[in-house]
C-alpha cells in the first residue's frame, strides 16, 4: 500500500529507521518486499475508508489460519473468531443500534446512526473473543495475551495479503447486550478486526519515542 505522508518528522524515529533500512520509497507502507519489511513499515487502514476487495473465501480462510499461529502457552486455544458473512451485516447493524438504544435510552439520532453504520464498515469484519479456560494452570493474564495475540496476527495475515486491517473496540466491546449478540459466558470480546482495502492513502501517525520507551537493565 503507497501513501504520501505530509511529514516524514512525524514518523518518529523507530518508523524513519525502518522505512530507510527497507524501502527506497520512504512512503510505503505495508511493504510486502519482506516479512522483515512487511511488520516495520504496518500500518492499520481506517475501517471507513475501507473498499472493495475484501479476501475472498480462500483468502479469508488463509487470514483466519494465520491468526491461530500465535503464541499460546498451554495450547489452549484461549481465543475465538466470529466472522460476520455478508448477507449477516445489515442484520447485525440493526442489532447493534437496538444495543446500543437499549444500554442508551435517551440517544440522538446521529449517536444511533453511528451505532448502525459500525457493523457496515469495510468488505469484512471478524470479531475476536477471548476464551480463556478457567481451569487451566495458565494464568488468565497469559490466556488474553494470547487473544491479543491472534487480534495482532489477524491484522498481520490481511497485511501479508495485500489488505489493510483496522482493529477497534469501542462501546460495541463492552456492551453486555452486544456481548450476548457475539460471544458466549466467559467469553470476552478482544475487538473487532475489519479488512479491506485501502480506499485513501495511509497516512503516518505519530510514534513513540525510542528511548522514551526502551531502557537496558544494568543489574
Ligand atoms: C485493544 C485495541 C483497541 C483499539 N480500539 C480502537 C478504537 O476503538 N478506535 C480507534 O480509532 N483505534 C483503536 N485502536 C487502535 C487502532 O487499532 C490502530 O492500532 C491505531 O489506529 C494505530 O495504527 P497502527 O495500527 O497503524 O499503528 C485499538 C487498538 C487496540 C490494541
């Protein structure tokens, strides 16, 4: 995916080194050249922007495979995927708007209309649950580590494919009412991923500084 970024000072120096040890082309983002390159230069596309193509069936299948690789100690499998087809969309906008009226008695039209319009973004959209099992020695921390995991991987297997990924929470991740609609007792929601691809250029957003956030331990 090319993007044109305004600023390349604004990329922060972790991406700026990135982008110059892998791409001639300093605006590219999700560059597929290399996995190396591919997990430097990722960028998340807005699930708004999102057109036509979504993966197709093969495609989503290879996405949904990719994202059970992950690391998972116990090999519990503590994460679920909800894929919503899309015949089911419209079903589960209108379900999200009666959610969220239900959890918001008094919402405006506009705060009802983005409720409808979430579950309509983009060509497709998988929900990830964690699904931690209780009786597991393995501590339920590690369990939803896991499910971030496999959110993080979903996201990486759309990039490798030439999609862009946009993984969101939101009021639709805490709503009991819409918990009851996607995941089953125990199960919580980690986010959902949409993906499709990009319909404007990427842009960068501000990073974290390098040495804000890395320290050596000297004992
Ligand atoms: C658990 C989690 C929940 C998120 N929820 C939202 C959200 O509701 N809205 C949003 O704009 N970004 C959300 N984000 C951030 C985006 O997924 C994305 O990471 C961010 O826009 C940065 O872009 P990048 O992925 O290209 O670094 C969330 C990220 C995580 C890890």
């Amino acid at each position: 995916m090319v993007a044109r970024s305004s600023s390349l000072g604004r990329r922060g120096p972790v991406a700026s080194v990135a982008l110059q040890r892998y791409s001639a082309d300093m605006d590219n983002f999700n560059d597929t050249t290399s996995a190396a390159s591919l997990l430097a230069t990722r960028r998340s596309g807005k699930a708004r922007d999102m057109v036509d193509p979504g993966p197709d069936p093969t495609q989503q299948r290879a996405i949904l495979a990719t994202a059970m690789r992950v690391p998972d100690h116990g090999k519990l499998a503590p994460w679920r995927f909800v894929t919503i087809a899309g015949d089911q969309r419209a079903a589960l906008s209108a379900a999200l708007e009666a959610a969220y009226v239900a959890d918001t008695p008094d919402a405006g039209r506009l705060e009802r209309e983005a409720a409808r319009s979430f579950a309509v973004q983009a060509p497709w959209l998988v929900v990830v649950l964690s699904h931690p099992n209780p009786d597991s020695h393995i501590p339920l921390w590690e369990q939803q580590l896991s499910a971030g995991a496999a959110t993080m991987q979903l996201c990486n297997a759309a990039h490798a494919l030439g999609f862009v990924a946009n993984w969101l929470t939101g009021w639709v991740t805490y709503s009991p009412a819409v918990s009851a609609l996607l995941a089953i007792p125990g199960e919580t929601i980690a986010g959902f991923v949409f993906i499709g691809s990009p319909g404007k250029p990427l842009d960068e957003r501000p990073r974290p500084d390098f040495d804000a956030v890395v320290r050596e331990w000297r004992g």
